[in-house]
C-alpha cells in the first residue's frame, strides 16, 4: 500500500534551482558564471539567433516536406467503441449517422467528416453513414452482418467576394 508522506521522486529527477550571485562559498558568486565585461554579461542579450550578417543555421539546412493548405481533417471514430457504446444503449444499434455519433457524445464535431477505423470488434448489425472508413473497417461490418455507406461531404459554400 503506498502511503502519501512516504512518495518521493526517483533520484536525480529533480535539482535544486542554481542560485548565481550568492556569494563566493556558492562557487557561482561575484558575477554569476558570466565572465567579464561585454555583451553577453550583461542581461537582454539574444545572441544565438543573429550571425553577424552570415546566413544563420536554420535558413541554411533543408527544409523538407510539405503542408497541404487545404488538406482534410476527419473526426476519427474507431469499431470498438461503436460497440461499447450500442451495448451501452447509448447509440442506436440499427442506422448510425453522423448526426447520432455527435448526440451520443462518442465524438465532439465533424471536423470534414467522420472516419471509421478497424480498432476493436463490432458484433452488431448496424447499418453506418459516415464520410470515410478504413477497407478493414468496411470488411469488418460487412463480416456482422451489418453495412457501411460512405457519403460525399456536403460542398463548402463559395467565399463572398
């Protein structure tokens, strides 16, 4: 049984905080691990940074990769808990609609849509509308007895000029 006055963290997890400027007995006194004079003993210096006019090391390595600007982002909603939430009686065990995952609280928002995963079993047969699913996610329902039908998101509505 683990007691509360007796938990501690592992050694050497934690340090005590370096206290510069306390003194010469601290071995960090008088000016602090600074040095002399110059620049970077004095405070509100951002040397790293700047190269003194050379091309600084962040804008010379390559970059790699790339970001799509209008890339999709699905709510992800795995078999398993489909399940658990149809044993629980908080979904219905026949049609499973977007509309019914939100109600039901299994996923917060639609995001671009809704994406069904293979994680876990579905032993029940239910009909699911989703946006997208996984092929071992279709396999699996259609092997319950169930189906799964993907539908086109709806189409976003053009920027007002």
């Amino acid at each position: 049984m683990v007691k509360l006055n007796e938990l501690h963290d592992n050694p050497g997890a934690t340090k005590p905080r370096k206290r510069v400027g306390r003194g010469p007995g601290s071995g960090m006194g008088k000016m602090g691990g600074r040095g002399i004079k110059g620049q970077k003993s004095r405070s509100g210096v951002a040397i790293g940074g700047y190269e003194g006019g050379q091309m600084p090391l962040y804008q010379r390595l390559p970059k790699r990769g790339f970001n799509k600007p209008n890339r999709k982002k699905f709510a992800v909603v795995n078999l398993g808990l489909i399940q658990k939430f149809i044993d629980e009686k908080k979904l219905d065990g026949k049609a499973i609609t977007e509309d019914s995952l939100i109600a039901s609280s299994l996923i917060r928002r639609k995001l671009d849509g809704i994406r069904v995963l293979a994680k876990g079993e579905i032993t029940s047969k239910v009909s699911i509308e989703v946006h997208g699913a996984s092929k071992g996610a279709i396999e699996a329902v259609e092997k319950a007895g169930g189906k799964l039908t993907l539908t086109a998101p709806a189409p976003k509505a053009p920027a007002a000029e």
